[in-house]
C-alpha cells in the first residue's frame, strides 16, 4: 500500500463537497441539529424524518469531515456466522493489531446472511469506530452509503462474492490451493479424487474447487461430477457429503474436504464405515486450524494465513481511515501453501 501523501496533495484531490449539513437541512425541511442526530445514529429521529435524511445524503453523496468526526476507540468486526475455530483466528488476528493500536474489538454475526441488517448499520453509525471488517459478508449500497457519508472505512476479508473494484479486500489464493492439494493427491497416485465443496455462493469456496478441476485436468484425469458434493464448511456436511461419497459402488480413493471443519466429518463417515485414512482413503482439509496438528491422523491441509488475514484487514481498514478516502480500493490476497501430514498416502498403502 503506498504511503500517505503530504497533506497540500491531499486536499488538491479532495472532491468537493456537494452539500452542507445546513443545505441538507434545508432540503429536507427539518433543522441542522436533526441532521446532525441522524448522522450520529441517535434513536430521537422519526423514521419517516431518518429516511429523508438519509436519501439526501445519499443522493448529495454527503462525507463528514474529520473534525465532525471524534471516532470511539473501536474496530467493528462482522461475521455470517460465529462458531467455529475459524473465527477464532480471524479475531486474533484483528486483535493484534486493535491492541497495538489502543482500540477495543466489537463482534457482530449477521445470523448466516451475507449482508447484516440495517439495524446494524444504525448502531455502527452511533457507535462511529475507527472502522469495519466484514468477514465473508458484505454491505449493499445503503449501507454502504451510510458508512461513506460518516466517513468510516470498511474493509471485506474473504468476500462471498464480487465486491467491486471499489470495496477494499483482503482474501487468499482460495484457486492455488485447490490445485495445490489435488495435485498433491494426483502425485501420490490418486486418479478417482472427490471434492467436499463449500456453499456455491461464496466465491472462495468456488475457487477452490476451480483449482481441483484444473488439476484433473493437467493430470489427464475425467472430472466426475458425481464425485463432487455441496457442503456448507461445517463438521455435519463433511459427514454427511462424505458418507454419500464413501458409500458410492466405486468410491474416490482420495478426498479434497474444502476446508478443515468438513475434513474432520469426513473422518468420522470413514471411520463409521471401516476405512482407515491414509490406508483406505486420503484426506486434504483446508485452512490449517490448529486441530488439524491434533487430530489422528494429523491432517494434511492447505495452510490459509487467517491470522495474517486478519491482521492485514485491520491494518489497511485503519490505514484507509487515516487517509481522507482518495486512496484506491485495496485488492490483497495472501500465498496459501499444502501442510502434508498423515493423511495423505499412495492408494493402497496399507
């Protein structure tokens, strides 16, 4: 990321303002301290007042000034869901960097929808943090809005889908892993390899699998859509989907399980069928939490750097709110790299 420019450059390429609070004020026929009460998220607005508000600045693409801004010590993290160990490294990460910074952490979960409501983005309005992580989540383009017009950067890390040029991100090389770990399982020997998917709709999850078609591919191998199955990064779907896999006539001989969670269900269907891993099947996981070092056998995985990630969301999302939003959107993603372990083994091996 290139460094901040002198302050005399910075306000040559500041846009002009194309609105006052006190024009807003009066195009929407209420008083400067109402508006003020909306951009400070208070309660004491009537919804009808906020949404005429909030539509004029909007439409005027209105941006607070630094000096209307006192910020709270606080980084805004949210994530689709909150329970697993992958989120746990993800709030380290982001932690790190808050303590070095002086700042306190807020978590939020969207209860599995890839936008939080807008409930949300009224109370972070309120709250004004320094800035807001989005963990494979997004914002649509009021909430957006909303932010910007309160200047409080936001950063997607591992975004579900596109987020546009113009959103900051910070994902990993989800394809280069893919490939990584079947090509991995393609050298041992393996040519019937499944694939445990993540939910269609995150982008990292189809670009993992992209990365396990294209080692088939290169190998020479088919790709069997039968031997593809749809999870949603969870330890029961990794069951479940493995199961229905393991008990095919002609079963894969090796497994790419999409992420780590889905990999340990996988070993439980194994193990509920009789089938010993690395003797009877192969295992790659993805993400490399530290239960993949602890588990029998430890997991061969590709190592995502989530704490790196983390930490690296938190630095740009407070580096973007130090600048005065004419720096360009961030697109960063970090080398993932294969972990092999025991669970990876010629067919046959035993």
């Amino acid at each position: 990321m290139t460094s901040p420019q002198p302050a005399e450059t910075r306000t040559q390429k500041r846009s002009p303002q194309t609105a006052t609070l006190a024009e807003i004020a009066r195009a929407a026929g209420v008083s400067a301290p109402t508006v003020s009460k909306v951009l400070n998220g208070r309660a004491d607005v009537a919804p009808a007042t906020r949404a005429r508000v909030e539509e004029l600045l909007r439409t005027h693409g209105y941006r607070r000034r630094r000096a209307e801004s006192a910020r709270s010590p606080l980084i805004d993290l949210v994530f689709h869901e909150l329970e697993s160990a992958w989120a746990m490294e993800v709030i380290r990460g982001v932690e790190n960097v808050a303590r070095d910074a002086g700042l306190s952490v807020v978590l939020s979960e969207s209860a599995g929808r890839l936008t939080p409501g807008r409930t949300w983005a009224d109370q972070v309005a309120a709250r004004r943090p320094h800035g807001v992580i989005l963990v494979l989540s997004g914002l649509d383009e009021s909430q957006r809005a909303l932010l910007t017009s309160r200047s409080i950067p936001f950063v997607v890390m591992d975004p579900a889908g596109d987020p546009g040029a113009d959103v900051p991100s910070i994902g990993a090389t989800n394809w280069q892993g893919g490939l990584a770990a079947t090509r991995h399982l393609v050298d041992l020997g393996h040519t019937r390899i499944g694939a445990i998917s993540g939910p269609t709709r995150m982008m990292c999850s189809r670009a993992r699998v992209d990365g396990y078609r294209a080692a088939l591919e290169t190998a020479g191998l088919p790709v069997d859509p039968g031997l593809i199955v749809t999870g949603d990064f969870h330890h029961e779907a990794g069951y479940r989907r493995g199961l229905e896999l393991l008990r095919r006539p002609d079963r894969p001989t090796a497994v790419f399980a999409g992420n780590d969670l889905q990999a340990l269900g996988l070993y439980e269907a194994a193990r509920e069928l009789g089938l010993r891993i690395p003797d009877d099947l192969s295992v790659v996981g993805f993400d490399d939490l530290p239960v993949a070092r602890w588990v029998g056998p430890p997991l061969t995985t590709v190592r995502q750097p989530l704490t790196e990630m983390a930490e690296a969301a938190a630095r740009l999302v407070l580096d973007l709110g130090r600048d005065d939003g004419s720096a360009s959107a961030t697109r960063v993603e970090l080398a993932t790299s294969l972990e092999v372990r025991s669970s990876t083994a010629a067919p046959g091996a035993g």
